[in-house]
C-alpha cells in the first residue's frame, strides 16, 4: 500500500476549518503514521512510541489544543512543531525533560 498523498488531504483538513498550521501538521502527521505502521520491527527506534505521540497530535488538533505545550501551557514554536509536528511540548519544556531523565 503506497502513502496517501497530501493534497486530498490537505483539500479536505481545510474544508473542515483546520488553521493552516494545522492543516499542515495533520498531513503530516497522517503521512508519518502510514509510513511508521507499515515499518518494519527491525528499526532501532521504537515505532510505537512515535505512533502515540502521533496519536495524540492528531488529538490536539480535534479538540483545538494542537501547538500549545502539555506542560506549561505556552504556545510550541513554530520551529519545533515544523521539526516535530508531533511534539506535545515547547522547546524549553523538552530542554528540562531532557536534562531530568538524563
Ligand atoms: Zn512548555
């Protein structure tokens, strides 16, 4: 099964009122999620986690959460979410994950 391509998707996220940011990181999100489920098992990364956090994005951007950090509140940086759409925080809040779990 090859990908959905983007521009019927991206036709009808603005057909049901996405914001452009939006529109974009869903198309993208979706793609990714194609991509990672049919991946194999052999990759180094666990493609599980990814889909969650996939999962959850695409969440946020049904219930108008979507580019607002989970744990402080501020709006993600448009920088991270074109690095990252799936990212549920800012870049300073990734920058203490990391600093604490490590
Ligand atoms: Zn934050």
């Amino acid at each position: 099964m090859k990908p959905p391509s983007a521009r019927p998707l991206l036709m009808k996220f603005i057909a049901m009122g996405l914001t452009p940011a939006e529109t974009r990181a869903r198309a993208r999100l979706l793609m990714r999620r194609a991509v990672l489920s049919h991946a194999g098992r052999d990759r180094s990364e666990d493609p599980e986690a990814e889909l969650n956090r996939i999962e959850a994005a695409l969440r946020r951007i049904d219930e108008g959460r979507y580019g607002v950090c989970d744990e402080c509140g501020e709006p993600i940086g448009a920088q991270v979410l074109l690095a990252n759409p799936a990212s549920p925080v800012c870049s300073g809040c990734a920058a203490k994950e990391r600093h604490t779990s490590a």
